[in-house]
C-alpha cells in the first residue's frame, strides 16, 4: 500500500510540476540556448514523459516569441465556454437542488429543468445504480432500481422523511418507481367511490412537484363494478416520455359474470389518457396488494405483473388458492409500443398453487436479475418448514418475438434454485448475487441478504460497512461539503448545538433527564448527541446516553415528533453505516420496526445501501 | 488490427494553438477518438497534426493524462482514480475550462468526464451570482422577475444570502 502511495506521488509530481514547470523551464533554457548558440536544441524531458516535442522543430525567433506571449496570456486571461457545453457537460452534472438554484442565473437556464432532453442527460449523468429501500407500513419495504444525486449515501444525513400523504386521508397504497426521476402514487378509492377507480399521482421528490393524473374514461364506464385495477408505470424509451398505465377489469354483472378488461394509457409528454384496444377477455389480474406481484424493467421499457388466465371462456377472481382451469402467468406492457404481451408460468407452479396440493406453499414474485425479469417462486413444504426459490428468468428475445398474444409459448427458463438458510420469505434480487429475504418470525422478522453463490446471509445494514472507508476519510479530509453525508447546514446545527452537550452532561449527571426536558427536546438532544459523536467531537459515553434519552424520549414525545425521531434514526443508520457501535446497528433496526409498529405517518425512511 | 499493433512503436507530432509541436506515441495518442478517427482515415503519421483550438501547456496537460491512462493496464483502476483527482486537485477553473474544451474538441472521454465533473462539483454549492460570473452569463431578469423565481424554489435557497 505504502508502495502504491509513493509510487502515485512520484507519479504526480513528475506529471504536474514536470509537465507544467520542466515545460516552462524548458523553454526558458532554449530560449538562452538560442541566444548563446543561435541555434535550438530539442529539450530533454524526463523518461517517461508523455510527449516529446519533435527533434526536427526548428522555429525561427518570431515563432519562439509568439509561444511565450502565448504562455503568459494563457495563465492570465478570462476564459469561458459555449453555453451549450456548460449546459450538456457541466449542468448535467450537477444536484437537482443546485439545478434549481441556478435557475435564478437566466432564462436560459430557468427552463432547463423542465427541457427533456437536458432531463435525459441529467438522468444519465446521475445514474448511480445505489439501489434503493424505503420502508413504508403501508405496504412494507418497497424497491427501486435507480438512485438519484439527491438520494445517495453522501448526503444521508440531509434526508428528510417525507410526508407522502399529499392531503390524503392517508399514504399512497403503492409507490411505483423512481422512474426517470418520478414515483407513481396510487391511492385505492374508498368503497363508496363510484367507480371505484385510483386515484394515480406522479410525485418528483428532487422538485418537489406533485400532481394527481386528470380523469379518464374508464372513470365514467358503461359497467357498474371495477373487478381490480392494475397500474404500470415506466418510461418510453422512443419518445423520452413517461408513461402510466391502467388495467382495468370490470365486472358487467350479468348472470354469467363475465369480467371485460379495459386499458387506458397516460402521456406525460401529451397529458391525457388514450384508450388501448384489450381482446383478451379470459386473462385476470390480481389485486396489485403486493408491490413484488409487479416489476418495472428500465432497460426495456416493459413493465410486468403477475397475473392469470382461465382456460375457459369465463374469469373468476381468484381465491387464495386457484382453481383447475386457470394459469399462472406474466402480463407484460410494453411502454413504446403499447401493447400487452402474455408469458405463461412454467406449469408446475399452476398445480402446485392448487387447492390439492396442500403439502406446499407457494409464493410468487417478480424481480430483476442481471436487467432481465426474473419470476421467483418461493416454495415452502408446509410441514417441514424446508424451503426453496426457484428462480426462472424471461428471455428477452423471446417475448420480444412474440406480438399481439396468440402465439405464446414457454419463454421463462430456469435460472437456478436456492435452498433458503431458514423459514423466510424471498422479496427478490438486491444485486447480482444477493437475494433479499424476509425472515419469517412470529415476533419479529428482519430483512436480509443471502449471496446465492457463497451462501452467506449479511445484514441488510451490515453489508453497506464497505462504504465506511469513503465516510472516513471524507471526515479526516473535514471535507464535509462535497465527500461526507453531513451537509453544511448539518455542521452549522452541530456547532450551534455545542451547549446542549455541556446541558446533556448536567442532565446526565443529575439522572434526572425525564423531568427537565419534554420528550421532543430529549428527542432533539438523542439527535445532536449522536452527531457530535459521530464527529469525535464528544465520547462514546454520548451514545449510551443520547439511547437512554431516545428510550425516554419516544415514550414521552407522541405522535407529532416524527420527524425528530426520523432524523434521531437515521443518525443510528448512520452510525451503523460507519461500523461505530454493533448496538448501533442493532439500535437501528428496533427503530424501524418501531415506526413500522407503529403506523407512522412519516414513514418513509429511505436508506442507500451499497 | 495487426497494422496498429505493428505501428505501436510509431510516434506521431501535434501542433499546439501557438505553434509549439509535441511527438507523441502512437498508443497514447489513441485514448483520443479525434486522433484515432485520423489515423484511420490514413493520415500519415508523418504529418505534423494541427490542434488550433487547445494551446501548448492545456496540450501538455492533456497528454499527460493520456500517457498515463494509455500505459496503466486495467487492473490498476484504483491508481488511475487517485491519479485522475490529484491531476485536477489544484487546477483553477481557466484551467479546467481548456481542459474540457481539448478534452471535447479532441474527443477523450474520460477527460472530459472527470473535468466536467470537477467543475460542477466546485460550482454546485457557490450562490447563483457567483456561478453567473464564472460562466459569464448575462443576468436577462429583471430584480422582480429574479425574486420570483426565488421564490418558486425558497427551499433550494436554504443557508444562501
């Protein structure tokens, strides 16, 4: 290591001070040669160096004189660069809030932020791939694919817990995305609605725009009953525009029940819904209850759900257990194209999910696995408890052969199959090797990952420690602004917070923290303490005391300190991240559990995880 | 293939702005996608290839990022990522705005990422007033207009005057 570092250094200051200075020195020399010799000399660079000015330069004296004006001007003049440069190289690169910012520098940039193809090259700019988590007690742990700037692990500690009620009643039933940047929110209607459709908003978290998608159609159908309703969302890749989709099946209540599937698909680009011609009256869905029973597939622009077909003519809802005429499958939509595409299950899974077979369980989920969708089928022997996933992945030049949907034929191969470590529940691929699962407890299950190839179950929050290096040095560097998760408004905070330390430390002192403070306060404090902390700039004792005043604290601060409670969690995160204290991360986990428990509102806690 | 091989040993002489003239071997000059789009279209090596727009010492500097990402061999991806921040560390923004100008007349693009980035990186948390003197952008708003544009986006503005 130390090698490596002396070797660069060498390296260093033969590139910069040889190239810069030997140059000028260089000439310098010639430029005396000349004058003693009346005649140039090639200058002698050192070995090594990238370039060589040629042996036969001869200038003459005029040539010589112009280089050195050049030199000195190059140093000292103003210099700028084509506005379309700054824009496609320089703007794209940076953080939406900067972005945002800058608006106020001219008109020209103002617009930037909403012009589509300056999005699309921010988008690729910022493509980080840091996979995402959020915990919302809706629905449980949702996915993303793609991080954005203002989500990644440098700026952690400028998360703020989003209230995503957005004047609601209450939080969105399903989050799809980040897409190009977006969520799709989906709100189911409440029983009395007629009829019974979703309310569907697309929320931009980096501007904090929001808006709810105009009525359809189908809001207004000839059929009284909406049977379920599923929504895609994704992104045409053709026309660089952001798309949503609507499944809806209606139920006609006739005598024979029959189901009559609709589809609506939404432009952002346009701003309205169109109406998409469905033949297939025997395909089913199911209630989009799930967030796994559906996958969004960003390379492709196809989003997919888990649904199913009858046999016969006639679609029923299906129970929990499905009944002998009816077969598992994936419904795929294409966002360019706009058009529906049927894969069918491997046809095992069809009489295993039957009512019969009452020796196994099974579950499935969609997921991705190396940009392909990859069907997860856990099975589970209902006795023994032994359990597997196997794992079948959909090859891409077959469902893309496959138009219209007559000519559908097996296109899910099998990938491979994992024997789960212990009772749990497979959520799908985290990154290439690792399967997220949930542990399946009675009183508390924890998410985790196991590496399919070397069997090894991680901590979910354990397995980020490699960033911890990074944080480090970022911290040693006191280059908080532009390395480090700490924000200069957070440093401000800290510092300004000096004097609640010398107050904790009283109230430590006294054990009689309860009474001296409201629970909001010993919130706030728990908070403040864990960050100096994590500065160095107080002791390990901080971080027992700021857990005994988050203790106290959360019993004391009710329901309207969420978001002192949040930030006090994610400081825990953070500490965890860091690899400080084990209790940390163990601190960590309770805490999310406890918000989940507890229905926050303000649930949305987002982590980066490497 | 076989002939680029061959000719690996070849040099070949660029011509800066202000006439001073750099040999450079042929593999280094390849991490540039202007030089090696020449070099296929049969431009002798023989010739001295002009770059009027990018003057000797930004040349020197770019060559010198060239020679050190045409002789590191891949598995020294670590080396080559302290190397890339140190090149930039001290460089002021003149500097790095010739850097991005070759990098992107002479098409290298590992260049003109890391420079791009580095600009972006120093301009992203500076106040907007700052930033429109560095770019020499005319401010076309009126002091109304400014404020309520401001105002659209106040949270954006945290912790700036």
């Amino acid at each position: 290591m130390a090698q490596v570092l002396v070797f660069s250094y060498i390296d260093i200051v033969a590139l910069l001070v040889g190239v810069v200075l030997e140059w000028v020195w260089g000439v310098l020399v010639e430029a005396l040669q000349y004058l003693v010799f009346g005649q140039f000399r090639a200058s002698n660079l050192p070995v090594g160096q990238n370039f060589i000015p040629a042996e036969s330069f001869r200038p003459n004296e005029d040539q010589w004189l112009a280089t050195t004006t050049t030199t000195t001007t190059t140093s000292c003049c103003s210099h700028s660069l084509p506005e379309d440069l700054v824009i496609d190289l320089i703007l794209s690169r940076l953080p939406v809030k900067s972005l945002l910012r800058f608006k106020s520098v001219c008109k020209t940039w103002y617009a930037l932020p909403t012009n589509p193809s300056f999005i699309a090259s921010h988008l690729k700019h910022s493509n980080n791939c840091n996979t995402l988590a959020s915990w919302n007690a809706n629905i449980g742990p949702i996915f993303g694919l793609r991080g954005f700037n203002i989500f990644t692990l440098r700026s952690m500690l400028a998360f703020q817990p989003v209230n995503l009620n957005f004047g609601f009643q209450r939080k969105p039933d399903l989050v799809l995305g980040p897409c190009d940047g977006l969520f799709c929110l989906y709100w189911k209607p409440d029983l009395r609605d007629y009829p019974q459709l979703p309310t569907i908003a697309l929320w931009n978290p980096a501007t904090k725009a929001f808006s709810i998608l105009p009525t359809s159609e189908l809001d207004h159908p000839p059929y009284k009953t909406v049977d379920t309703c599923l929504v895609g969302f994704g992104f045409d890749l053709a026309t660089k525009s952001t798309k949503v989709v609507k499944f809806v099946s209606f139920d006609t209540a006739t005598r024979y029940g029959r189901i009559i599937n609709c589809a609506e698909v939404y432009d952002l680009g346009s701003g309205s819904w169109r109406v998409l011609h469905v033949d297939d009256t025997a395909l089913g869905v199911f209630d989009l209850d799930d967030p796994t029973h559906c996958m969004y597939d960003n390379n492709d622009g196809v989003f997919h759900w888990h649904a199913y077909r009858s046999r016969g003519r006639r679609v029923v809802s299906p129970p929990n257990r499905l009944g002998m005429s009816v077969e598992l499958l994936v419904l795929s939509f294409d966002m360019s194209r706009e058009l529906f595409r049927v894969t069918l299950m491997p046809d095992k899974y069809n009489l295993l999910m039957r009512p019969h077979h009452v020796e196994f369980h099974v579950e499935c989920q969609l997921s991705l696995l190396r940009d392909s969708l990859a069907v997860n089928f856990s099975v589970r022997e209902t006795v023994a408890g032994h359990g597997t996933v196997e794992i079948w992945v959909m090859k891409k030049d077959l469902y893309r052969g496959v138009m219209g949907g007559e000519s559908f034929s097996y296109s899910l191969s099998h990938e491979l199959t994992v024997e789960l470590p212990c009772l749990c529940l497979s959520m799908g691929f985290w990154n290439k090797n690792d399967l997220l699962l949930w542990e399946v407890d009675i009183r508390s299950g924890k998410p985790f990952l196991y590496d399919v190839v070397t069997k090894q179950a991680r901590d979910l929050v354990k397995a980020s420690i490699s960033r911890k290096s990074e944080i480090c040095e970022a911290i040693e560097e006191g280059d908080y602004g532009t390395q480090c998760p700490l924000s200069n408004h957070v440093i401000d905070e800290l510092i300004r917070s000096q004097y609640l330390l010398s107050e904790a430390a009283n109230m430590h002192s006294d054990g009689n923290y309860a009474a001296a403070a409201s629970g909001l306060q010993m919130l706030e404090l728990a908070g403040y303490l864990l960050s100096l902390w994590l500065l160095d700039v107080c002791s390990a004792v901080a971080v027992e005391f700021s857990i005994e005043l988050f203790t106290v604290g959360v019993s004391a601060a009710g329901k309207e300190e969420e978001l002192a409670l949040c930030s006090v969690v994610l400081l825990f995160l953070f500490a965890a991240f860091e690899g400080r204290a084990r209790s940390a991360s163990e601190r960590f986990c309770d805490s999310v559990m406890f918000l989940v428990e507890m229905e926050w509102t303000l649930n949305f806690i987002w982590l980066t995880l490497a | 293939m076989a002939s680029s091989i061959e000719n690996n040993n070849e040099k070949l002489t660029l011509k800066s702005s202000d006439g001073e003239e750099f040999l450079v071997e042929k593999h280094v000059a390849l991490q540039s996608t202007l030089l090696q789009n020449m070099l296929d279209s049969d431009c002798s090596s023989a010739d001295v290839i002009p770059l009027p727009k990018i003057d000797a010492r930004t040349l020197a500097l770019v060559l010198g990022y060239c020679k050190k990402h045409a002789d590191a061999s891949s598995s020294k991806q670590g080396e080559l990522n302290s190397f890339d921040s140190e090149f930039l560390k001290d460089m002021d923004m003149g500097a790095l705005f010739n850097l991005v100008l070759a990098a992107n007349f002479m098409e290298i693009k590992g260049l003109l990422d890391i420079a791009a980035q580095k600009i972006a990186d120093t301009i992203k948390d500076k106040p907007h007033q700052e930033v429109r003197e560095i770019f020499h952008v005319e401010n076309d708003y009126t002091p109304e207009e400014e404020a309520a544009v401001r105002e659209e986006n106040r949270w954006a503005f945290e912790g700036f005057p």
